[in-house]
C-alpha cells in the first residue's frame, strides 16, 4: 500500500536502460513510497517504460534541464501531501537501497536534510568528477559555514518544511547548489552520510564546461539572498 507522505523523485534523460533497476529497488526498499518520474524530453524510450511501472509520470516535451525536472517533480509531490521526499538520479549512480540509510539518519538526528556522499569510497568515480565534486563542494562549504562533502549528490531526503520555504529557480545542475545554500541560509539543519558509489565506463556525464560557469554565476549570486 502506498504512503502519500513518502515520495521520490526522480529526473529522467534517456534512461531507458537504467530507469526499471531504479524503481524496482527503491520499491523493494520502501514498499510503501510514492515515486515520480519526470521524463525530461528524453529521445530513448524511458516515455515507454514508465507506462510499465506504477509510478507517476510527468513529461516534458522538451528537454528543460535537471533542475526544472526537480522543481516539477518536488512540486507535485508537494501538492500531493509529502512530508519526506527523496531525490535520486536514473542513470544507477547510487544504490536505491541506500534510502534506508538516509531515512534512519534523518529521524534520528532530527535533520531537514540528508545528502548521500559519495565522496567516502569514490570507487570507480572518474577522477575529473572527483576533482569538480571537490571544489564545488568546498566552495559551497565556504558559503554555508558547514563542511559538505559532496554537495553535487542529487541522492537526497528533504522534509516538506524545508521544500516549501524556499524558491526555487534553476533549471540545471546548479540546483543542488542552490538548495543547500538557500535551506542553510534559513537555518534548516544538513546532514550527510555514506553511500555507495556505482560508475561504469560506459556512463554519460552529461555535466558540461557551462554548468560549471552556472554554478559560479549562481555562487556569487548567492551573496545577494
């Protein structure tokens, strides 16, 4: 039976190949969650697939960028009545059963937030991504006044409070950024834990030179919230 205050959330940009594992652990974790999917113009046959599964599909006509998947997804979830939601990637980087672990910590340490490190055991991480999750996070560690070690990790556990207290803007990768930033500066309480990290050589980063320029642009930008 599904929980209406459980929910994940989960971009897709052709993921076809890797979308089914996804669902299927993050259901065989937490039976009862809530899962959207917001098919973010995908040219593969993700559109296909999600009519397969038993989640709740959004799609996009045209490829809008991660973070515009996320404010779509986080939204309806939102209106939906979630109290806990969860982020996570399509393309198998994480390991879904690792929400449990996020879960606990959450109740436990009574935190608004859980990011799911990958930093503790990289793994098979390109260096290049290591390098950039490294900086990035160092910067936004700077920001914030509180160490994060992987502030680029799009495996997350919010709390409904902390969503709705703040707006939203970017339509691409910077929005991690910028959520951490925005829920620190109003005082919610971080968290961070250890999760697995899953690469494989034949992985698509679709990260590009310009995402790093948006997440520069909105780090000064920043300083104006």
């Amino acid at each position: 039976m599904k929980n209406d205050k459980i929910f994940a959330v989960i971009p897709a940009f052709n993921a076809a190949k890797t979308i089914k594992r996804v669902v299927a652990e993050l259901q065989r974790c937490l039976p009862e969650i809530s899962i959207i999917i917001v098919n973010d113009g995908s040219f593969d046959e993700t559109a296909t697939i999600l009519k397969e599964l038993d989640v709740i599909a959004i799609e996009h006509t045209n490829n809008l960028g991660k973070g515009a998947a996320l404010r779509n997804g986080i939204g309806r979830a939102l209106n939906a009545g979630g109290e806990l939601i969860f982020t996570i990637d399509s393309d198998n980087q994480h390991n879904p059963v690792d929400c449990s672990k996020l879960l606990k910590e959450l109740l436990e340490q009574n935190l608004d937030l859980v990011i799911g490190s990958r930093m503790g055991n990289v793994g098979k991480m390109p260096f290049y991504r290591q390098i950039s999750n490294k900086v990035t996070s160092k910067f936004v560690s700077w920001r914030i006044r509180q160490e994060i070690a992987d502030s680029q990790s799009g495996f997350r556990l919010y709390r409904a409070q902390l969503l709705q207290s703040i707006e939203l803007s970017s339509n691409q990768f910077e929005i991690e950024s910028e959520i951490l930033i925005k829920a620190a500066l109003k005082g919610f309480k971080i968290g961070t834990i250890n999760i697995e990290t899953i690469y494989t050589y034949n992985q698509t980063s679709y990260i590009k030179a310009i995402d790093i320029f948006r997440f520069v642009r909105l780090y000064f930008q920043s300083f104006s919230w």
